[in-house]
C-alpha cells in the first residue's frame, strides 16, 4: 500500500511567532499520489462518515484526472464551505475513520485533499461568477454560523430570497470570532461567505435577532420562514473564588478579542488583551488548544493546559493536541482548579490546582476524575483562560417565550424536521444542543433547509 | 453603516450625535444601550441611547472623547458614518407610576439618566434631579433635565455651578429632609454610584444604577462585562446594565474597568503620535 501523504507544516520554532497557517496543503504533486490511494469503493463507506454526505470518491477521480474545478463542483453541490471543513473537519472521525484503507493501514487523506480542491479552486480566478436573482419566498436566517451559512446556501440554491442576519460586524459566527487566524485564516472564510453570497444569499449585519427585529417583525417583513443558528455564544465559568479577577478571561473573551477584533495587530487595531508571561488554559478541548495556541503566539513564554483527566480523555482533535505539544505547551493532566489567588491590585498571580486520579466511568463514559486529599499546590500565573465550553446564547428564547427550549437552555426541536415549538420556525447547529463541530451543525443547517424547503412547498 | 445626521457640542470634548438608526429606533426603551464602532481598526464602544425619535428613526449618543477610539468617533462629523451599530441592547429600566424619584447624574451618568428621568416623569412621577459635574463648562443637558424635573440641584467641584462638592451631598440632606422619595436612580463613575448607594442604604431607599464595565459583543457572548450582584454573576450587557444598586459589588467593577490602563496609555500615546504625522 502507498504510504499516506502528509501536508508540510511551518516549524513549531517559526510558527509560535506568527499567526499564519500552520500546515501547508498539498502540492499539485502530493495531491495526485493521494488520490491514486483511493480504492474507488462500490459501497462508499466514507460518504456515510459525513455529515454532508460529500460524493468523496467522486470527486476524489476528479482530481486524478486533473479537473479541479469539476471536482469543487462536486464537493461544492454538497458542501458550501469545502476551504473551511478541508481545515476543521474531524476527519479522522469521519469520513476517514469509515476508509477502509484505515482497516489495515492509513486512511485516504480525505480532508487534505477536499482542502486542496477548494484552493485550487480559488487560486483560479479566471472563472466569472453570476449573482442569482431568486424569485421565491422569502427566508431568513438567524446567525451566520455553519449551520446558518450551510441552511442559508442550499436554500438560495433552491431559489429562496435568503437573508442572513448576524449580530456581529461581520459575518461567520464562531468561523470569524471563535477559531484562530492560524488554524483557519479569515481570508477563506470571507471567500467561502462570498461564493453564498453570489448565489443571492443577502447578508445584514449588526441585526440582533430578539432586540433589533424580534421574530414578529420577521413575519411582518414577509419572511416565510426562519431559521436560527445562534450557536454557543455563553461562556461556562468555574464558579471558583478569584474568577473575576483581572487577568482572567473566558476562552470566548479572549478568542474574540484576539480574532474578531484582531488584539494581535494591537495598537494599529485597538483593541487590546493581556496576555503576560505565564498562561494557563483551564479545559483540553478544541478551544482550549485555540486559546493556549493564540496566547502563545501574542507572546506568552510559558503556556499550560490545566485537565482534570488525563491525555486520552482530551475532548480535542489529536492533530490538534499534537500541534500544541510541538510548540511545547505544557499538559499539566490531572490537575483541577480550585482557587485563583490575586494580588492586592486585583490581578490574578497564582492559579491554585489539586491533583486528580482516575476513578470507575461516570455517566459520560469516561474515568470519573477523583481528587486526591491534600494535594494541592499553585502555578505562578499572569492570565487564566477559561475553556471549558460554552452554552446556548439565551437572548433570543428570552426574548421571544413561545420558542420553546431545555433547562439547559437549548431551543426544542422535532428530531426529524428541525421545526420548533413555533410553526415556521426552525433551528440547528449549537444551540439545539449536541453537535459541537463545524460540520455537524452544517449537517443540521443542511437537513433543516429541507425541512423548510418542504414546509414552504405545502 | 449608520448616519450621524446631526452632531453638536455639549461641552469641551463632550458631543450630543444624532443617528440615522431607524431599527434601533424602533425599538428603543430608557435603559437600552448600542455598541458603535468607528472603522475598521477601532474598538466596539458602549453607549447609552440617551433619546430616541421614533417616527424620525433616530437616536441620540452622548460620546466623550476620552480615549483612542473615543477620540475617533468625536472626530466624525455630521453626514460621516459610523461603520458599526448594533441595538438596542440590554434590558429596560421599567417605567411606571412610583411616586417621588431622585435622579442623581454625575459626569457622563447625565446620558443614561436623562432618558430615565424622562419617562419616569412622563409616567406621572415627581422627578428631583441633582446633577453634578467637575465645572459649570463640564455640565452637560442642564436644559433638557431642568425641563424633566419637578426641582433640580447642582454640584460643581469649584462652585461654579450650584453647591461646591459633590452630589451625594445634595442627596444626604435632600433625604434627610423629606420622606417622600419612593426610589432614586443614581448614574455616573463608579465610585459616585457606590457612595451614592452609601446614602440610600441609610435611608433605606431602592436604588437603580446603570453599570458600564468593559464589554465587547454587547451580546452576552464574550464574558467580559461580568459584575456581582448579589453575590452572583451577571453580565452587564443582557442582564443590566441597570441594577439593585444596594446589591453590587462596586469594588470589584473598579478593579475591572481599571484591566487595560497600562494598554490604554500605549494606544493613546500611538494616537497622539499618527495625529502629528498626519
């Protein structure tokens, strides 16, 4: 079996020092060898591993015969942001996990080269694109995240009047504010948001759903339906002592101010963050590798990760996990937060820890984490990130009571058509609960736009 | 995008924007807020909505150009727009029938009480104002709050204007002399609304501040506006701003909005030195 291609990556040693890319994509070259990797299955056990069923092998025999641009209109009749999912995509839970070349060997890198076709695609400029005039009912879409750029693109394609309203000054939800320049450059994203809008897709910004326009006004402007992709926009906290001290920031807080506000370009862009020398990041998913991995490159010298469970536990991507370990950030495992300790001036200068050990599964299926008496100790620290996962934003249920939700505060839907307690209205992605990736709220976005498709039709 | 229609001086550095924002307009209620951005490299900049005009779709900001990206907004002009604008945002003071209400205004606090002290006297209550400011020059709205209240005081730091001190003064022995006052509304810096609170505790009286700690999103998102009242966290941007001054945790907002001096002096110094380039 030919052995898997592996994208280049800019040097752990260069790398901490900017905000570019970490890893390269493939060459024209690299692409073809693994494309000629693919088994062409009958059976296509990788489409079933995605949550937007892109036709892989497909596109997949495009590549290999060098039509790029037939093979992004390929993944493209499925999925609107192929540059962005290339990149944050958990493949190897997924379609590639579903490869069969990964039964006994390494699977197809499938994401590498969705990644390659979609630059490819745009590096070719040549191409004129037509804006759509569509003519159908109106639809409106409630946050300009995955799952509302997903339901937003494959609606427009239907022939619906889209609009796309997004609280924030520019469109993307956590594509923009949430993850990091060097792991998903907001260039792509921007690019990927104007290939939806020249399918007629019309973006309004600075609209807050719930306070601006409420979803009565919607119905009065004519919109037919409307869909909600608010996502996690509430940050979860510890509930320790010290948590408002100066110097500590929820993962949200400090990913916007670096991203959405550009922090790093401080003082040319002026809003500004603390970083120090010494960080520490409570949490070990995929945000907190984000968080730890940004705090680093604005300049930190010691960066941790504070988990309560060990490595194997860690909710985030192991590519992930690995480039963290390559620009030597520290995994202090079985260690959890007790306490922050601060300084008279109200500045956080140690972060109290207690060290854990593994117990029997708790509900969640993993080793319940079980702190050990009189372990405690401190970390020297100058800012505390906290990361350990964020909620449904509760403006727009609070704003509008008949839209039904969970204690937890998630919107209620129907399983299968993604409608909630109010006709007409549909939800997907974070804030119904459950998904937590890219794509899978792309997969909500995706068979909610059926739903309203369907519901539109009747 | 949002249109600044009108634009005049209040006092020295301190500017009175009208806005085309005919959405938050709409919407608006004493208490709301938005977040303005200038341009592209420019911080999101709270603000009270210190008025509205629905029928001619209009707000009215109260910018005081203390910082860089203060400093920028004050330095459009009518007709210029401002790139971002979001609201209306927080939650609404509630307006209705009390009785005698005390609206204290320190500095800047005139903006966000002027429009409660409007709708509370149009709800049928008696409004007693005491405004303060460092000088008669630094005073800003003293025409539109005299026509909002029933009586109205004035504290100036050099007696130029009123008594000479500050307003909580005013406030002691206003309610040391009458029993009528069901609730007063106090706005201003942080350490005016804690000693304001001081007063008000000793007379056993509710009172409403209005917080502005650092905010980014405005939305609830990021965090950063977390405050303790009543021993819980809230955040300003969709629980407040407004809230049971008796109940917060001043202290801690002043440590807060005290995070970014050191990083503030940085920007200013960089603003001053683009200004001499320029």
């Amino acid at each position: 079996m030919a052995k898997r291609q592996t994208m280049t990556k800019q040097s752990s040693e260069k790398r901490i020092n900017n905000f570019n890319e970490v890893a390269n994509g493939f060459t024209k070259e690299e692409a073809m060898l693994e494309a000629k990797r693919c088994l062409q299955c009958k059976n296509k056990p990788c489409v079933d591993g995605c949550p937007v069923e892109v036709p892989i092998p497909e596109f997949i025999d495009q590549v290999l015969e060098e039509d790029f641009s037939k093979a992004s209109d390929t993944i493209k009749a499925k999925n609107a942001l192929p540059a962005i999912c290339g990149r944050v995509c958990p493949q190897e839970e997924q379609c590639e996990a579903e490869c069969i070349l990964g039964k006994k060997g390494e699977p197809v890198a499938i994401g590498a080269l969705e990644r390659f076709v979609a630059d490819e695609e745009s590096n070719e400029k040549a191409k004129v694109k037509v804006s759509n005039k569509n003519s159908g009912a109106k639809v409106a879409i409630v946050g300009s995240g995955p799952s509302g750029l997903t339901a937003a693109a494959d609606l427009a394609k239907l022939g619906y009047q889209v609009t796309l309203f997004e609280a924030l000054s520019e469109p993307g939800g956590v594509l923009r504010y949430g993850i990091p320049e060097f792991r998903l450059p907001k260039s792509i994203v921007t690019e990927e948001i104007e290939h939806i809008k020249e399918l007629g897709v019309e973006v309004q910004a600075n609209v807050l759903i719930g306070s601006t326009l409420s979803i009565e006004d919607l119905w009065e402007k004519g919109y037919k339906a409307i869909f909600v992709g608010t996502g996690a926009g509430l940050p979860y906290f510890l509930s320790l002592p010290g948590e408002n001290l100066n110097g500590v920031y929820s993962s949200n807080e400090f990913l916007t101010r670096a991203n959405l506000m550009k922090a790093y370009k401080f003082p040319e862009y002026k809003t500004p963050i603390t970083v120090g020398d010494k960080v520490a990041v409570v949490g070990a998913g995929n945000v907190a590798m984000d968080s730890a991995r940004t705090a680093l490159r604005l300049g930190a010298e010691e960066v941790s990760i504070v988990y309560r469970r060990s490595r194997n536990e860690m909710p985030a991507r192991e590519e992930e996990i690995e480039n963290a370990e390559e620009e030597r950030i520290d995994l202090k495992l079985l260690r959890n937060p007790t306490r922050i300790i601060g300084n008279d001036e109200g500045w956080v200068e140690e972060l109290e820890c207690v060290k854990m050990e593994l117990g029997e599964p708790d509900s969640s299926g993993r080793p319940r984490p079980i702190p050990i008496e009189n372990s405690e100790f401190t970390i020297p620290v100058d800012v505390v990130i906290i990361a350990i996962g964020q909620g449904p934003n509760p403006l727009l249920p609070k704003k509008t009571p008949e839209l039904e939700t969970t204690k937890w505060d998630n919107i209620i839907v129907d399983d299968d058509t993604y409608q909630t307690s109010i006709s007409g209205v549909f939800a997907g992605g974070d804030v119904i609960g459950g998904s937590a990736t890219v794509i899978a709220a792309m997969g909500d976005g995706r068979q909610a736009a059926k739903s309203i498709h369907k519901y539109l039709q009747e | 995008m949002a249109k600044i229609l009108d634009k005049r001086d209040l006092a020295p550095e301190i500017d009175l924007f009208t806005i085309d924002a005919p959405l938050v307009a709409q919407k608006a209620q004493p208490g709301h807020f938005v977040i303005v951005r200038a341009s592209e490299t420019g911080e999101r900049i709270p603000l009270t909505i210190v008025d509205y005009n629905r029928d001619e779709g209009t707000i009215d900001l109260v910018i005081q150009a203390v910082g860089c990206s203060t400093i920028e907004l004050c330095n459009l002009e009518q007709g210029d727009e401002f790139l971002d604008l979001l609201g209306p945002l927080g939650e609404p003071i509630e307006i209705k029938e009390i009785g005698t209400v005390v609206c204290v205004a320190g500095g800047l606090g005139v903006a966000p009480v002027y429009p409660k002290a409007k709708y509370l006297k149009e709800a049928g209550n008696k409004i007693i104002s005491i405004v303060g400011a460092q000088t008669e020059e630094m005073l800003i709205m003293k025409d539109e709050m005299e026509e909002v209240s029933d009586e109205i005081y004035f504290a100036t730091d050099d007696g130029t204007l009123g008594e000479k001190g500050f307003v909580t003064n005013i406030l002691d022995s206003l309610l040391d002399e009458r029993d009528e006052v069901d609730e007063v509304v106090a706005v201003g810096p942080a350490v005016m609304m804690k000693a304001a609170c001081e007063v008000t505790t000793e007379y056993d009286i509710d009172t409403i501040v209005s917080l502005n700690p650092i905010m980014i999103d405005g939305t609830g998102m990021c965090g950063g506006c977390r405050v303790t009242v009543d021993g819980e966290r809230l955040f300003a941007c969709v629980d407040g701003p407004a809230f049971d001054g008796h109940a917060v945790d001043f202290e801690e907002l002043m440590m807060r909005q005290s995070h970014y001096e050191d990083e503030e002096e940085e920007a200013e110094h960089k603003c001053n030195l683009d200004r001499e380039v320029e």
